[in-house]
C-alpha cells in the first residue's frame, strides 16, 4: 500500500503525517522548532519528527512514496531549503529541507512549498469542488496567501509568490511592518502588530476611555477581540481592521480572480464573526469583478501539514485528477 507523507516547519512548532493511500492520517508528531544553533538543527528536528511520525504510522520512512513540505520562507526553490528566515535567530541561516527529506525516505518525489501555498492545495484537494481558481489566505501572526490559477498554483520562481501581507493599504504609512517597510497590510491585521495599531489608534484620541490594557506589555490581539463587545474603543479597532482586511482581500480577488477564498490562521480561526463577516459584506462594495465566496479554512489548525500531505499524493497541484497512488 502507498504510503505519503507531510510535513509542516513553523516558526514554533514541526509537525509531521503520514498518509495511507486515500489520504487518511495513521501517523503523526508534533515538537517545537529549534531556535539554533544552526539551521542543521533544524533540519535534524524535522527528520526526527518525521522519522517518529513514520514509527507512529508502523513504517519505514523508506515506505514513503511522496512527501510535500510546507514551511516558513523565505523558501529557495533550487536548493530545496528555507534561507534567513525571519522569525527564526539570526544564526539559523539556512534550513535544508527537500535533499535530506529526500535522501530520509528514498525518493525524488519531495514537494517544497511555502506554508500559504501548501494551503491552498490542502483546500484545494478537500474541496467538493477541486476549483482550479482559488486562495487560501492566512491571518495570524503574518499575513500571507497560497493561490492557485487556472488550475497551477503559483510559486514565483523562487517559491516566495503570495506575499499578499504586504501590500501597501495605507499609502500613508503609519504603521511599520515587520520586514521594515510602511503601510502594509500586516503591519495593521497581524495578530503580532494588533496592539501596536490599537495603541497609535489611542493616542489619536488621548481621552479614550477603555477597559483595553493598553499600557501593559502583555496586551494582545486577544485582549482587543475580548472586549469589542462591550468596549467602544476595542469595537472602534475592530472596525479598523476590518476596513484594511476588506482592502487587502479585495486587491487580491484584483489580483488573481478566485472564485473561492478560505481564510484560516489564529485570528481568523478564533473570531471568524469578527473577522470573516466584515470582510464579506464590506469586499462586495469594493470588488469591480466578480465576488468570490469566502469562507472560513475547512481543515483549522492543520490546513499546512494537510496541504503537504495532499502536495505528496498530487505532486504538488492539489487537483484529484493527479491523485498519483
């Protein structure tokens, strides 16, 4: 029986399936990524988990026929391997990823994709539909999206396409995004610079009144989420974010044409009314084509490691038509 394999490399965690030929789950590991030393630290930890995946499964790794990869960027494509990446210490260069796993299970059959991308094949794979035009798009600590097109998902060629989280949505540029630029999306959405938006929005107004704890350096996206409702600054901050996600999504129906888009992440997993419905009615205002059904991810916290999965048994499409058993 043909057995797959995914795997999902995070900035915390690693997380490793095993697949049996129609695509259910008989084996799986989970642990923290390494900060370091080196990237090689890396890679050993996501062949250790891989390695106990296949234990849990009862199999070999050489009985993997195909594994598909999702992981944290910047990817090189070429190289098979995730150089500098940002969330990671500066000494964790460079991760190899495709060779090692590769060489783990005895086979060519290894499919590298950024996180974003393999999620839009896990959805792509799962949906009733396998629509060849759709995106899979993340809110959580980054903003990011995996899309497919005509049936092709778009990579870039250097695997680093669907970098929507930075677009520029306030030519102003008042908030700072992580990777140093102004303006962008992520730097106003992310469940990482929520507080530091809710703060700028608070001292525009220096007599607001809130329960948020805006001074404490424990304030979160949570903190913001829990109070809307019964907090008129939090709601007022909520509105915001819902005005930058509706501009985001709707330059990226502009953008690629999807006829499905899935939202998944941390923030949107855990306030999809907060989230999701604003971006619903306020995109049909906004979008010049046609509206694409959005819809919270079908897969939640596994949509990555599913979608890895899903890349092993298609060859990287997602579509059920090159289902290779």
């Amino acid at each position: 029986m043909a057995t797959y394999a995914g795997v999902d490399l995070g900035a915390t965690n690693i997380r490793a399936v095993v697949g049996d030929a129609e695509g259910r789950v008989v084996g799986s590991n989970r642990r923290g990524t390494p900060h370091g030393p080196t990237g090689i630290a890396v890679t050993e930890a996501v062949l250790d988990a891989l390695r106990a995946a296949c234990g849990d499964a009862g199999v070999d790794p050489t009985d993997v026929v195909a594994c598909g990869i999702g992981s944290i960027g910047p990817l090189d494509l070429a190289e098979g391997s995730v150089e500098d990446p940002a969330n990671l210490p500066d000494t964790v260069d460079r991760i190899p990823l495709a060779g090692p796993i590769g060489q783990l299970v005895d086979s060519e059959r290894v499919y590298l994709h950024n996180d974003t991308a393999a999620g839009v094949i896990g959805e792509r794979f799962h949906s009733s539909r396998n629509p060849d035009d759709m995106a899979y798009l993340t809110i959580s600590s980054g903003i990011g999206a995996g899309v497919c097109v005509d049936g092709r998902v778009v990579a870039g060629w250097d695997g680093n396409a669907g970098e929507v989280g930075h677009y520029v949505v306030d030519p102003r540029g008042r908030m700072t995004c992580g990777c140093g630029k102004d303006g962008h999306w992520e730097a106003y959405c992310s469940g990482e610079n929520i507080p530091a938006y809710a703060r700028l929005l608070a001292e525009d107004d220096p007599g607001v009144d809130t329960a948020l704890p805006i001074d404490d350096p424990d304030f979160s996206a949570v903190d913001v989420f829990e109070h809307a409702d019964d907090d008129a600054f939090a709601a007022h901050v909520v509105d915001q974010l819902a005005h930058w996600n509706a501009m985001g999504v709707t330059n990226l129906v502009h953008s690629f044409a999807p006829i499905v888009v899935f939202v998944g992440g941390a923030v949107a997993l855990h306030n999809e009314a907060r989230v999701l419905d604003p971006i619903r009615e306020r995109v049909s205002e906004m979008v010049m084509t046609n509206v694409p059904d959005i819809q919270l991810t079908t897969l939640g916290d596994d949509v990555v490691v599913k979608g890895a999965l899903a890349s092993a048994m298609t060859g990287g499409t997602g579509d059920r038509a090159d289902y290779q058993r």
